[in-house]
C-alpha cells in the first residue's frame, strides 16, 4: 500500500513540473530545473514511506515520476490552444 501511495505522490509532484517544462525551451536551464528539482521531493517522499532503494522498484519510480511530467506538459499543451 505504501508503494501505490507513493507512485501516486511522485506522479501527483511532477505534475506541476511537467506543466512548467512545457513552456521553457529545451535544454536551457529552467528546463533542466523543470526536469530535476522534484528528484529531492521524490527522495524525501521514498524515505518517509519507509520504502528502501530497490532496483526491483526502480523502474516503476520512474515510470511514476516521467508520467507526470508528461501528464502536466500535455496539460499545458492542451491548455493554451483553447
């Protein structure tokens, strides 16, 4: 249980970095830290569940973690052709 609650978590933080790196250029530094400045939250967030690193676990942190910034970038996109 605590592993779906923290997939959710990862996806539901991504989210709002995902809208964001929709509307930077790619590659440039807001970008980069569009991309990357959830990966603290995640770790944090893995630690107060109490979830111990895995590789067995890994890939789904980071399907978890691309589908919210996919999510949040389609959201953006969906978002300003309206």
């Amino acid at each position: 249980m605590e592993l779906l609650l923290l997939l959710v978590g990862i996806f539901a933080v991504n989210l709002p970095f995902g809208f964001w790196r929709e509307g930077v250029r790619k590659f440039s530094l807001a970008w980069f830290v569009a991309v990357h400045a959830a990966v603290p939250l995640v770790i944090l967030m893995r630690l107060l569940a109490g979830i111990k690193w895995s590789f067995a676990i890994l890939p789904l942190l980071v399907a978890a973690y691309f589908a919210g910034q996919w999510v949040g970038a389609r959201y953006r996109r969906n978002a300003t052709r309206s």
